[in-house]
C-alpha cells in the first residue's frame, strides 16, 4: 500500500470521464477480491465491539505502550497510509474513529489484498490494543475481513459535504461526511425518546389513530387527497390527530396522546414541510392555562435530558427555556409591533386596507393570522405564549369565559418560530355545530384550508366530553430549537424536495 493509493476522490470536481474511471477502477477491485476467494459481502461479523468501548478501555496507556487485549470492531475506511511492509487504516464505526496497524510480517499474504481497498469500505478487524510511538491508540490488525465494498467513493475524503442541495437529497452521503449532521439527528432520536418518557410518566395513555382518513380535520389545512380501490372511495391524509383523540377522551381515556405524522399539502419552507411529526395530548378536566404550564415543563425538562441544560443557543444568543415564559395576548402583541388594533377593527374589508391585503378570498380571521405571521411572529425570540385567539381562526376551542369573541388558546413561540399549539377544547356539540357551519362560509368563500362540516365529530360530542385541554406540539421545530437549526430539512432526514 502506498501513499498514492491514499489519494483524494473527488468525483463532484472532475470529470464525468474522470468520475467513470473511478467506478470502473472499483469494479476491478471487486472482481479482483472475489478471484481472490474473498467474498466482499459476507453476512455478519459477530462479537463485535464499538469503537467508542475499545477506546474507553484503555484510556491513558502511555506512548509505545502494548496490551494482551485482543478486540474484535468493524467500521468504514476514513482515511488510509501505508509505508512499505505497514499500513494504516483509520475505521470509524457509529460511536467513534480508531485506527488500525496493519503488518505484513503479522497478517502474511492477507496484507497483499489491502491493496484492493478504498475509502468507503467496511472491514472488519481482529487484533490487539496497542500505543504507536506518538501516542495514538490502535488496534494491530492480527486478521482482518472485508464486510462491504463500496463501489462509489464517499463525499471529499470525509472531510465535510457542503452542498447544501445534495446533502438534503443525497441524505446518506450528509451523514457519512458530516459530524454535526449526525448528532443532529441524534438529538433528534434522544427528544423524541424524552418527550415520550414525559408524557408516560404524567399518566398519558399512547394510542395509534387512522392515518387514512374519510374526512379530514383538526387544523386549518389543505389535504392529501388518494383513492381506495376496494373500498371505491376517497380518502384524505390526516392533517392532525385531534378529532379522533377527542374521541378517546369521550370514551373515557381521560389522558392520552399521539406522536406521529401529518401532512398537508402546504407550501415547503424553512418552517415548512408536506410531512412533518406532531405531537398531540389531550387532558380531560384541564384548560389552556394548564397545558401552558405542562408545556413548559416539558420542554425544559427534555432539553435538561437530551441538552444536559434548560437553554438553547439560538443566532449566537442563548435562550432559557426554564418556566415560567412570556405571555400576551394576541391582540396585544399586534398593537406592540404593528400598530393595529385587531378588536377595532372588526371590519374584514376595514382590516383588509390597513394592512395592505390583496387576498379577495381572505376573511377577517385570516387577515389577522397574516398580519400576525408578518410583524409579530419573528420577533417572538424568547419563549412566549400568545393568548386569547379570534374565534374565528379557532374552530375547535372554547370561548373565552371573559372575553366575547375570544377563544381560550394559546401559540407558543420560540426563536420566531412557533411549536406549539393548545386549547381549552370546545366541548358543546351545538357551538361546535355552528362553527362548523362558520367554517362552511369560509368554504364558500373560496378558503381551501378551511375546516369542512364532520357530522361524526358532533356525534361523537353529543356522547359528552368533559372539559379538556389540548397540545399540538411540532417535534420537527422543537428539534430545529434544541439543535439551533435554520430549516426544517435540517431535522427531517428525507426532506421534500423539487425535482
């Protein structure tokens, strides 16, 4: 093995002719292994260790230092050098990076086929631990087996993928160049797992509801359409969990929640995805000011988990999320940047010229979300809820008990972007009736994201549900929070995207 073995590949910068030479060059390697007798994709390497074990183990042995220990990693080929009769290999497997000594004088004609070998590769290495001369912990390689060929090269020598576009499209060329692509999706794995401990500790009953949906419900959303064949009818993709939650609660599964997928076939943003995981809980006998307070609890207590501290970084500011968070209503925090009072002016076409809407199709409930969306929500940095929704942009909650015209909900907001949503939930099935009757009109008008008239909702209502309050919380955005993400495909390991 020599040191122009150990050159760059860097297809994305050559050549296609260049790039081809590469794949057949690959090729030849593989046909080579398997005249060899070697099979290049065996089925298992058992008794395998991590990487990050073997480390550990022998943490602080000095330089030149070797050891009996004898352990048995596998990993793909980062980076490789060889100087005559020795080789090294550096490995890196989930948990960490080692590097391997390879001898000829030790391994005897099996050295000869490293010869074969890329970046890219995994093998897997049987040998000792020892200490090279400058201190670095290695394995010498006593045997070793080829456990994939790889017959692509991986992206610029696993010294970092930048293209922003490949790697969101190419995720699995991301992950293999990118540390902090890694990470971020183990953040991810750990929020999820701590959000689910959460809810189970607090006596939260999980349940599955239909993804496949005859009527769609529970936000202001356009669907995904599909067709049923056997059944002959069409049906929706949900855009939210709630009304067959509520459906639990009815039953008397008094604390329950669903951490799944939506979709809505919505614009794609930084904040924006057709796909996107959510996290519901319904709570009988609670109200928005207690879903506010659980939610602060419990993002503060998963990013204490997962973070190791109740604080973000955010923009190049650090951002606590220890209770208790900001909260004002939403006309008041309207007034605070735009300087529009919103319980002035009632008027939809009054509303409509103050803020400059060209949207004829837009009702007065919408003007207010699009003025909010424009001037407030940026701003809203530190934790904050916003209170005390128009009823009108709230279909499912329950009147103000103080406020006429007002529901009792609230958004949370965290670094411009919101994550969550919540509820003291509309439990009277004849309101709930002449909502939906509401929300008809908005139909009429020419609103594709209004919610239609669910029968089977009322239905169910008319059964009784006691009080409750209800969360949505975006896992994808809480994610972006905790790992101080820009976009929404920073979190989501497939991201939608244009062709």
């Amino acid at each position: 093995m020599t040191d122009s073995e150990n050159r760059e590949e860097k297809p994305d910068e050559g050549s296609a002719e260049g790039f081809a030479g590469i794949l057949a060059e690959r090729r030849e390697k593989l046909d080579r292994l398997r005249a060899s007798g070697v099979n290049p994709f065996p089925h298992s390497f058992p008794a395998r260790e991590d990487i990050a074990s073997v480390l550990a183990a022998h943490e602080g042995l000095e330089a030149g230092a070797e050891t009996d220990s004898v352990h048995r990693i596998t990993g793909r080929i980062t980076a490789r050098r060889g100087h005559g009769k020795a080789a090294f290999i550096d490995l890196r497997d989930a948990t960490g990076q080692i590097q391997v000594h390879a001898k000829a004088d030790v391994l005897g004609d099996p050295y000869a086929l490293l010869d074969d070998l890329d970046l890219g590769d995994f093998i897997g290495v049987e040998g000792r631990a020892i200490v090279t001369r400058r201190g670095q912990l290695s394995i010498e390689a006593g045997s070793w087996q080829v456990l994939a060929k790889a017959l692509r090269p991986p992206p610029d020598k696993f010294h970092g993928l930048e293209d922003t576009e490949t790697r969101y499209r190419r995720r699995e060329l991301d992950l293999i160049a990118n540390n902090e692509s890694r990470e971020i999706f183990r953040i991810r794995a750990r929020t999820v797992s701590e959000v689910r401990r959460w809810l189970d500790d607090h006596g939260f009953f999980e349940v599955e509801t239909p993804v496949l949906q005859p009527l769609y419900g529970g936000a202001l959303a356009r669907p995904f359409v599909t067709h049923h064949n056997a059944l002959d009818r069409q049906l929706f993709l949900r855009i939210a969990t709630e009304l067959y939650l509520k459906r639990c609660v009815v039953g008397g599964i008094d604390k329950v929640y669903e951490l799944g997928k939506d979709f809505r076939n919505e614009g794609i943003s930084m904040k924006h995805n057709p796909e996107f995981t959510m996290l519901e809980w319904y709570e009988a006998y609670a109200d928005y000011g207690d879903t506010a307070a659980e939610l602060e609890e419990l993002v503060s207590g998963v990013s204490e988990k997962v973070l190791g501290k109740a604080e973000i970084e955010r923009d190049g500011r650090t951002i606590s999320l220890a209770p208790p968070w900001h909260r004002i209503t939403l006309r008041d925090a309207i007034v605070e940047h735009a300087g529009i009072d919103i319980d002035e002016l009632t008027d939809r076409d009054a509303l409509s010229e103050a803020i400059g809407n060209e949207d004829e199709t837009a009702g007065w409930g919408k003007l207010v979300d699009t003025v909010f969306s424009r001037e407030v929500e940026p701003k809203l940095i530190e934790p904050t809820f916003i209170l005390d929704y128009p009823e009108e942009l709230s279909p499912f909650a329950k009147q103000h008990r103080e406020k006429p015209g007002k529901v009792e909900r609230w958004e949370a907001f965290i670094g411009g972007v919101e994550i969550a949503n919540s509820f003291t939930e509309l439990n009277d099935p004849d309101e709930q009736r002449r909502r939906f009757e509401q929300q008809a009109a908005e139909i009429d008008r020419g609103d594709d994201e209004a919610q239609p008239f669910d029968e089977s909702f009322i239905e169910a209502l008319e059964q009784g549900m006691p009080p409750t309050g209800g969360v949505g919380l975006g896992i994808d955005r809480l994610v972006m929070m905790l790992t101080n993400s820009a976009s929404l495909r920073e979190v989501v390991l497939f991201p939608a995207m244009r062709d």
